[in-house]
C-alpha cells in the first residue's frame, strides 16, 4: 500500500520538480533581458544628462553673452551721442566764432576794476578815512589778442592835494596756442603768487590790511614774458608759469646810504634788468603750489657799480567745499626770502662800499571759513578770516641781518552782499619787540566791477 | 661793455632762449584753434614733446572747470553778471591770470555764455 502511494507521490513531486525548473529557467530569461534593458537605458540616461549639462552650459554661456550684449548696446549708443555732441558743440564753436569776427564791432571792451572805502585806527596814530578807486579798461582785440589798462587814484597824506594817481597795469598779450601766452608792459609781478594772484583787488582779499610779507615783495614788473597753462605728464593735474625779463630795482635812501629797493624802476636805470618767473602745479583744481624766483641787478642812479638782489618764495592756495561742513574753508600761505649783496655803489668811491649783504624773511599764513551751504540767513552770507604774518629784516641805516622783527596775528569777519562786494572788520594784533607795537582796527566796503 | 652788462645779456638770451623752446612747444602741442585736427596731427605732438599729452579738460564740462577753478581764488561770480560778451573779456582776461589752458579756457566760456544768455 505504502509503494503504491509513494510512486505517484514522487512522480507527481518529479513532475512539480520540472515544471518549478521550467519556470526558474524562464525567469532568469526575463530578468537578464531586463537587466540588459536596465543597463541600455542607463547608459542612455547618463548620455542624455550629459548632453543636458552640456546644454545647460551652453544656456549659461549664451545668457552671458545677451545680458553682455544688452549692456554693452546702450554704452555704445552713449558713446557715440557722446561723439556726436562734442562734435556739434565744436561746431557750433567755430561757428559762433566766425559770426563773431563778422558781426560788426567785434572789438570788446570792458571796463571792470575796484572801489574801496575805508576807516583805520592805528594805536600810536590818527584815525583815518581812505578811499580807493582801481579801473581797469579791458580789451579783446580779438580771440588771440588781448590789452589791459589800470589805473590807481586813492586818497593819501602828505601828498600835494592829498590824493595820489598810479597806473597798475599796461600790458598787450597775444595767445600762441593753448599752452602759451606771450606779452609786454606793465604788470602785476608774479613773484610771491599771492599778491599777483589774490591780493591786488580789495574786494578779493579776506583782511582789509595787506601782509607783512607783501613788503618784500616786488608789486609790478615792467618788461617782456611768456605764461601759459599745460597739463601735467600722465594726466597728474597741471602745471603753469610765468617767465620775465623786465627792469631792475634802484636802490633808494639817503645819499651814500641806500637802504631799500624800489621796483618802480621805469627807467632801467645804468641798463640794470631783472629775471624771474614763478611756476605752479595743481595736482587737483583746488590745490595749487607754487614756487617763484627773480634775480636782479639793483643800482642806484649816479652810481658806478651794481650789486644784485635774490628774491625766492613759495607759497600755496586751497580751499575744501563740502555740504559736511556746510560751507567751504580756503587756506593760502607763502614765504618770502630776500636778499641783496655786496656791492660798490657809493658814487665816485666804489672801493667802500656800504654794508648791503643782508637778508629779509618774511611769510603768512591764512585761513577762511564760510559756512554758504548752511541755509541760516545772514550766515551763510559771513566769512571768519585769521591770519598769522611776520618778517624779519634788516633795521634801517643798520643793516644787521635780524634786526628787526615784527610779528602780527588778525581776525576779520566779512559779510558778502554780493558775490563781489563786502563788508569787512578786522581787527590786528601787531608785536614790534622792544616797542609797543601798532595794533590797528580796519573797517571796509569794497566792491569789485 | 663791461661785466656786469655782459652778464645781463647773457641772461636774457637765456630767457629768450627758453621762451623761443617753449614757443615751439607751444606750437607744436596746438590742438585747440589751429587748423581742422586729423589722426595725424593728434598723434605728432606727443611724439615730439612728452607734455603735449591730451588736455584732461576734454574729458570735463565747462561748468566743473568753472566751479572748481573759479572758487580757488574768488567767489563765484554768477553768470548773469555779465553778457556773453563781456564774459569773452573777462574769461581772457582770467586765462592769463589763472593759468588756463586753451581748451579748459574754450569750455568755460562756452558755459558762461549760455548760462548768461539764458
């Protein structure tokens, strides 16, 4: 019975054994065929990621290159609205130029200059009133071509009538270029910067009295120069001079002692000139320093020998205009060296000469404020002034190098009505050792033309 | 002659001599009232002197020459002061004394008188 059950059983789990066989082979089939299909698209995948990347790249590169486009079209656009406008104003330049020379009366005159009056009191002297009157007469020949004319009248004492007259300036330039200018006659010395720059017009001067270092400094030059402005190699800003030969200074003082120059020396007296020029840089528009020099060959009318005259000063001029300090504040300084040699100019007896090697020294030091940008009225009308100035020199008759020594410190308040006119106050301490000193009050209305 | 005038003409031929070189300079660097200016002519002076480099004032408007020049030493002075003429006058006249070069002295005026006729 046993074998009888058995048989069918094992042959029934053969058969089942088989069939189980059959369908393990078939799916190891499938899922090989897959495998392959799994690996086939994989491999397919990374290629497409690739080329997705690829693509992406490209996406990135071609986004670059529009937004550079886009931002290099309206530049380009600018540049040549640029062009075209610098080319149409030169146009119009000229054009306006050329109307100019044809309109009738193209020869421009301008009467300009200054007007002063004043009142002082010096501790130790009268109190006094001054006036002042400086026109100048302008004239454009043409673009290149250019005449000034300035006279001087002003109230003086111990002058017959008690008024004096002076010519300032006589001057014809003509323009070479853009560089260069080229001129002759009288006019104002560049020497020293500041009072050929700033110092000669009243109303452009912070204080109402002059420097100590102004003495030491010749006020015209009566002869030929050139001058010009020229832009600093590299584009640093620029550069600009002034060279002269004009008349030499004369010797004045008592007979035999000579004790002071003159450069009012309209007559080149015994052919006695003068050379000197001043040179300037601006690294930026609003700070300029300068160094100035003359040499000259000083005598004395009668006279048989010269001696000569070493003149040499720098000096500097800025000003910082910031809404910070709701205002502008304006520096200006300069130092003056001076001196005069040996010479033998005592007429008829040149073998003793008087004792004329001596050095003056003298310089300045001020400063301005005004607060223009603070909207307070009244205020933003007012400038604070302080100046420090000295010199030291020789004592008159003396002539020891040193010898005298004077030393002053100012303050002045000023009140613009007008871009060019002002009220001012000064008021100056004046330290003269071993004297009392001359402490003076200034009170001014200037007005330029 | 003696010496001393010896020496004085020596100076002044000196003087002269380095104004007749700068009048050359001055010449040769001419880019602003001379003549219609080609690429030829703008390369030339720089070749010849180092200075004559381009004007630094091409590149800025005559109103910034005027407010940062003007004020180193005065107060502005408003443009309605004056008529376009007269600033002609007056802006030669400043040329001189400021230091100006031709082209930053062009730009100015140019400004001057469009703000004044204005």
């Amino acid at each position: 019975m046993r074998k009888r059950i058995t048989l069918p059983i094992l042959l029934a789990a053969a058969m089942a054994a088989t069939a189980v066989g059959s369908v393990r082979a078939a799916d190891s089939s499938n899922y090989q065929q897959l495998q392959k299909k799994y690996s086939t698209l994989k491999v397919q995948m990374q290629a497409m990621q690739k080329q997705m990347a690829q693509m992406q790249k490209q996406m990135a590169a071609q986004q670059k290159q529009m937004k550079a486009v886009q931002q290099a079209a309206p530049s380009i656009n600018e540049r040549a609205t640029r062009r075209a406008i610098k080319r149409l104003s030169r146009q119009v330049m000229k054009l306006s130029e050329k109307e100019a020379a044809l309109e009738p009366g193209n020869i421009q005159v301008l009467i300009a200059g200054d007007v002063n009056v004043q009142f002082q009191n010096k501790s130790g002297g009268n109190s006094t009133f001054y006036a002042d009157s400086s026109p100048m007469i302008q004239v454009r020949i043409d673009k290149n071509i250019f005449v000034n004319t300035a006279f001087d009248f002003y109230t003086a004492s111990g002058q017959a009538g008690g008024s004096a007259a002076d010519i300032g300036a006589a001057n014809i330039n003509y323009e070479l270029g853009d560089y260069m200018t080229v001129g002759g006659g009288l006019i104002t010395s560049p020497i020293g910067g500041i009072v050929g720059n700033y110092n000669p017009a009243p109303w452009n001067r912070w204080l109402v009295d002059g420097s100590l270092e102004d003495n030491l400094l010749p006020p015209n030059e009566l002869g030929i120069w050139t001058r010009g402005g020229i832009p600093a190699p590299g584009n640093l800003g620029y550069l600009t001079y002034f060279l002269f030969v004009s008349n030499g200074p004369e010797f004045i003082g008592t007979s035999g002692v000579p004790n002071q120059l003159s450069y009012d020396n309209f007559t080149a007296t015994q052919n006695a000139k003068t050379v000197g020029g001043r040179i300037s840089y601006l690294p930026i528009p609003n700070v300029e320093i300068g160094y100035s020099a003359e040499w000259a060959s000083p005598t004395q009318s009668g006279a048989l020998t010269k001696s000569d005259s070493w003149i040499q000063a720098v000096d500097f001029n800025s000003y910082y205009f910031n809404k910070k300090i709701e205002g502008f504040v304006k520096f200006r300084g300069g130092w003056t060296w001076e001196q005069v040699g040996q010479g033998g100019i005592t007429p008829g007896n040149p073998t003793t000469p008087p004792a004329l090697g001596n050095m003056s020294n003298g310089g300045q030091i001020d400063v301005a404020y005004q607060p223009s940008m603070c909207g307070i009225k009244y205020l933003d009308k007012m400038m604070v002034a302080f100046r420090y100035d000295r010199t030291d020199g020789p004592v008159t008759g003396v002539q020891t190098p040193g010898a005298m020594h004077e030393q002053r410190y100012s303050v002045g308040l000023d009140y613009w009505l007008h871009s060019n006119a002002v009220l001012k106050f000064e008021y100056e301490f004046d330290n003269v050792p071993d004297q009392h000193g001359s402490d003076a009050m200034f009170m001014q209305f200037a007005v330029g033309i | 002659m003696n010496l001393r005038n010896i020496q004085t003409v020596r100076m002044i031929m000196l003087v002269g001599l380095a104004a007749a070189s700068l009048t050359l300079m001055a010449g040769c660097s001419n880019n602003g009232t001379a003549g219609k200016p080609t690429a030829k002519k703008a390369a030339k002076p720089a070749a010849i002197w180092p200075l004559a480099v381009q004007d630094p004032a091409k590149n800025e408007t005559g109103a910034q020459i005027w407010s940062e020049n003007c004020l180193r030493c005065h107060q502005l002075r408003s443009p309605s002061q004056y008529t376009p003429a007269q600033w002609g006058v007056i802006v030669q006249y400043m040329r001189l004394k400021a230091g100006l070069t031709g082209e930053q002295a062009r730009k100015v005026l140019a400004f001057l008188k469009s703000a004044s006729a204005h």
